[in-house]
C-alpha cells in the first residue's frame, strides 16, 4: 500500500494531483444529475398539471356545447309548437286547464349563460358543473313544455272531433248536398283536424245553400198562393156584382089593376025626382081629364 503521508519521503507528489483530477468529473456529473433530477421533477410537475388544466378546459367546453345544444332546442320549441298552441284560445279546447298550463310553463324564466373561461384547474371545474346544472334546467323544461303543448293540440282535437259530431247531428235532412256530410263523417273517424275543418266548412255551406233555397221555394208558393186568392176574391166579387145589378135592373111584369067606379041612383017618394049624378066622381073617371083637372072635392056633389 501506498503511503500518503506527504511527509514520507518515498510518496510521488504527482500521485495526489492525479487522484484529484479524476474526483473533479465525479462530482461535476453528480452535481448535474442532481440539477437533472430537480429540473426533470419540476417539468414533470409542471407537465402534469398543465394536462390536468387542459382536461378542466376541455371538460368545460364540451358541457357548454351540450348547454347551447340544450338552450338552442329549447328556443326553438318555445318560438314553434309552443308558440302556435299559445294561440289555442279556452272555447278552442275540451279542457281549459291544459290553456293555463301552458301558459305557466312559458312563463319560465331562463338561466343566465354561463362563460367557460377560468385561471385554474378548479375554476373551470367550477364552472363545468354549473354549466352542466344550467343545461339540465333546459333539459327538463324542454320536456314539461313539450308535455304541456302535447295537451293543448290533444284538447283541441277532441274539441274539434266533438264539435264535428254535433254539425253531421244536426245537419241530417238539412243539408243540399249529401256528399258533404259523407266526407266530413271520414275526417271525424280518422281524427284528421284540418280533413274535420275542411269538410265542416262544406257541410255549412251545404246548409246555408238549403236553407236558401227552401226559403225561395217557400216565398215563391207564398207569392203564388196569395195571387191565386187574389184572383179568386176578384172572380168572387164580380160575381157577386153581376148578381146584384141583375136583380136591381129586371122590370116588373105584374098587370096593372083598373079601377072601376060605382053608382048609386035612388028615387023619391011623393013624386019627387031623383038625382042622377054620382055621390063620387074619380079624377079621370071618364072626364077625360088628366092633370088639369081640379081637386076632388070639386066633383063631389050634395
């Protein structure tokens, strides 16, 4: 063994420099691996957290599209169906109930958007979950409104199919055209709306073409009726004038009866005489006088 002792006399000084120079490498590449170590640790570090970040952003993004996927589905039912069946009037529907809640479902009051924008892995994932909360709330609304429209449309229909079955009711024998009533009894068996609204309109205007001309029909009898007892009353009048002025102007064929005057002669006793004029004269009795002759007490003798 070598003596290190530099005060031995036999130790070569140049060993020590030797043994220095190859332990100066060893430490240098210990200190690097080390630096190594510490920064690969920190990187690492620093690659995972960054990857965990990038999964928060992305988790947040995808929900926000499910939520615009939802709100915008949303929308369109609220400026569609549910807007057309708002227009459903109650004396439009079998139930009025169904009219109000549809009513109270758009009255529903939106939530507020909801950006995906954070600094750190724990705010995106703050605002993930409410993103995802905010989409449920259009989910389930989505449906309660899909529901509520569902019945307003249904109501309606049996309202329609209701009213439909009264018209062919009351429009048998009274309607021009049977056919109508034929077509309109099909779209009530197949619950076809606009098929019922179609024919109903027929069968109405078949009616209201009956009702006309039964009212023609009826004026114009009415009109004759009237002329021929017009007519008859005249007959009857003429006749019954005829009659009279027959019975005023027929002369009169009865004998006319002559009046004969009577005398009365007397003779006296004792050798008088009698007289032989007349006790009465007639006005024309065979004086041959007419009007000019005078009163009657002028003939008259005592």
């Amino acid at each position: 063994m070598t003596d290190t002792n530099p005060t031995n006399p036999n130790l070569n000084p140049n060993d020590n420099e030797n043994k220095n120079k190859h332990r100066r490498p060893a430490v240098i590449a210990a200190a690097v691996a080390a630096v190594a170590v510490l920064a690969g640790g920190w990187f690492g570090w620093k690659a995972y957290t960054g990857h965990e970040l990038a999964v928060a952003r992305q988790a947040c993004v995808d929900a926000s599209e499910d939520y615009r996927k939802a709100a915008d589905s949303y929308s369109k039912l609220v400026d569609g169906d549910a807007a057309a069946a708002s227009k459903v009037a109650a004396g439009q529907v079998a139930d009025v109930k169904t009219v109000a809640v549809l009513a109270e479902e758009l009255k529903a009051t939106e939530p507020k958007t909801v950006a995906c924008v954070a600094d750190d892995k724990a705010g995106y994932e703050s605002k993930a979950g409410l993103i995802e909360k905010h989409a449920g709330w259009y989910g389930k609304h989505a449906k309660s409104l899909k529901a509520a429209v569902g019945a307003v449309n249904d109501s309606k229909l049996a309202k329609t199919v209701s009213d439909a079955e009264r018209l062919l009711k009351d429009s048998d024998g009274k309607v021009q055209d049977a056919s109508t009533r034929d077509e309109l009894s099909k779209a009530v068996k197949a619950k076809d709306a606009a098929g019922i609204a179609a024919a109903s309109k027929k069968v109405n205007d078949s009616m209201a073409a009956k009702t006309k001309a039964d009212g023609e029909a009826q004026r114009k009898a009415e009109e004759e009726a009237a002329a021929q007892a017009a007519a008859e009353a005249a007959a009857a009048a003429q006749q019954a004038q005829q009659s009279y002025a027959q019975q005023s102007y027929t002369p009169s064929s009865a004998p006319q009866q002559s009046y004969t005057p009577s005398y009365s002669g007397g003779s006296t006793s004792g050798g008088g005489s009698g007289s032989s004029a007349p006790d009465f004269v007639p006005i024309s009795g065979g004086h041959g006088c007419t009007t000019d002759c005078g009163p009657l007490t002028d003939y008259i003798y005592h």
